[in-house]
C-alpha cells in the first residue's frame, strides 16, 4: 500500500474507459496463462463504479479474485492510516456486497483495514484497535477471513532524531497493540497480513520477521510488497526472510529512489525473477495487483501473466 491514493489526473477519463473497455479485447483475458500464482486486483483505483459494476467489469475481463477496499461508490469506507465511521455498515449490506462479486464468479480474498498501530496517544490507539475489530465484523459478514494492514504513520514535531516509527519505546508498545490485535483476531477467526514498507515500522523484510516472530501466532502473517523493499532488500532477501510467513503479494512496481508507487511493469522490479520466486516460494499466496484502476489494470495484469510460466 502506501501512498495509496490516485490523483485526480489518475481517475480522469474513468467513466470513458468503462466504454471502451467493452469494445476492445482484453490484454488481460487474452494474456492470462495457467500460472502457478493466484492472480487478482485491488479494488482501491476503481471509485467510480459501485460495487456491482466492479464486479461485472472484472468479470468480463476473467478476473476472479480481488482484495476489497472499501472505496466504491456504494461503500465509502476507505480511509487510510485512521478509521471510518461504520455506524450504517450492517451485516446485511456486507453480505450484499459481497454477494455481488461472488454472483460474478470473483472471490474476495481479503479486506484492506489500513489503520494507524503505533499513534502514541493511547486512546487513538484504543479507538483505532476498536475500529480493526469492527472490520473484522464486516469481513464475517462477507464471509472474509483475511484482513490487511500496514502499522500505520505518526511523524511528530520533535527534535529527536530517530524517526519514530525506529525509536525503541514504538518497538514494545507496538508489539502490545499488535498483541491486543491478534486476540481480536482469535475471537473472531480471522488472519491479519502486516505489509512492510521501507519508510514505516515495518521498514525491511528482517524487522517484519522479528516482529512476526516476538509475536509468535498464527493469526499474524506478511503480505510481501517486493515495490515497498527494493530501496533496502533484494528480491531474494524478501523471500529469505518472509517466506514462511508469506501469504499475499502486491504486485506493484517503483522506480528506485522514488516515494510513489506505480503499476507493474512501470519500475524498476524485476518481475520475471519475482515471480518465479513466488512460484517457487509461495505458490499459494496470491498475485494482487495494485495502484491500478480502469484505465490500466488491464496491461498491468498482461505484464503479470507475460512473467509468470505455465503450468
């Protein structure tokens, strides 16, 4: 995730592709080999459609797995590094949500919850740790077990020079929120996938294994972003040190040196030994391509496919 949202210059022109997109032949259809790696899209770049248009657009262009954000037209919940108010979000809604994707013959594989985990005011943690659970009633509903999160982002106005996200303190208390987060998780059956990023608490595919491991449950495992780690680990590092704990991927790219992510293809990753990497690693976790939305997932998704063997 990460500089998640598209600028308006991104989304311009949605309601044309949308057009266009029924009268051309799918790059993405045309493309998608028997591949070793489930392969799907984040809903996060497609607001201008609801929930059932989504459903139908991927559909018609053999998408069947998606990772949802709640960012439709019909459901705008999204809110990234705080909380939304799900006050009006009833199980009855969720479940039409969710019905529409499946109705299209698309799973929902999980749901993007991208709240802030290491906020030092304990009762903005409180708050947030209370809207993760709501969440994961949400995700129930839909019939979801797997819900998404970085730890989120605070950069106070100090003169302290370690970043705060790396000051020793933020290590433990993070580590009891996270400990809170995983007995919520347990009550109500449901995983949570920590995605690193080389600018959060989560900065290399080392301390996310740390502190997988000084938490020690099952409930908590990694979604990797290879794009959110080229700055400080190789592809072959983020795989060493992970794999057991792999259970998505992004499939993104980003140039070197550059905060922004960008579709696949677009950077510098090297995709073909990424995903050889994750047929020979995880060949369970799911491809979930991100920072797409109308206008490209189409040729992001090609670019996938063009990477990856047949079986």
């Amino acid at each position: 995730m990460s500089n998640p949202l598209f600028t308006r210059r991104d989304l311009l022109g949605a309601g044309a592709a949308i057009t266009a997109a029924a009268s051309m032949p799918s790059p993405a259809r045309a493309a998608a080999p028997k591949s070793v790696n489930p392969v799907g899209v984040a809903t996060l770049g497609f607001n201008t459609l609801t929930n059932a248009q989504l459903a139908d657009e991927l559909a018609a262009n053999d998408v069947r797995l998606i990772q949802l954000f709640l960012a439709q037209t019909d459901s705008r919940y999204w809110k990234y590094n705080g909380r939304s108010d799900l006050s009006d979000f009833t199980p009855d809604r969720a479940r039409r949500i969710a019905e529409a994707y499946r109705a299209a013959g698309i799973t929902i594989h999980s749901l993007g919850v991208y709240t802030n985990l290491i906020a030092p005011d304990p009762a903005e943690r409180a708050a947030n740790l209370d809207y993760f659970e709501a969440m994961m009633k949400v995700a129930a509903a839909m019939g979801v077990h797997t819900l998404i999160t970085e730890a989120g982002h605070y950069h106070p106005d100090d003169d302290n020079s370690v970043e705060y996200h790396f000051r020793e303190p933020v290590w433990h208390q993070t580590v009891d929120t996270v400990r809170d987060l995983v007995r919520r998780a347990e009550a109500h059956d449901m995983t949570i996938l920590v995605e690193p990023f080389y600018r959060g608490f989560f900065a290399t595919a080392k301390r996310t294994r740390l502190f997988i491991e000084e938490i020690n449950s099952p409930r908590l495992r990694v979604l990797l972003d290879p794009a959110n780690l080229i700055e400080v680990n190789d592809l072959p590092e983020m795989f060493d040190q992970l794999g057991p704990y792999i259970q998505c991927l992004h499939a993104k790219d980003r140039k070197y040196h550059i905060d922004r992510g960008v579709p696949a293809g677009q950077g510098d990753l090297n995709y073909p030994l990424f995903v050889k990497l994750a047929a020979e690693r995880v060949p369970d976790a799911p491809l979930i391509a991100e920072y797409v939305g109308l206008k490209d997932y189409k040729q992001a998704l090609s670019k996938l496919y063009s990477a990856m063997p047949a079986r």
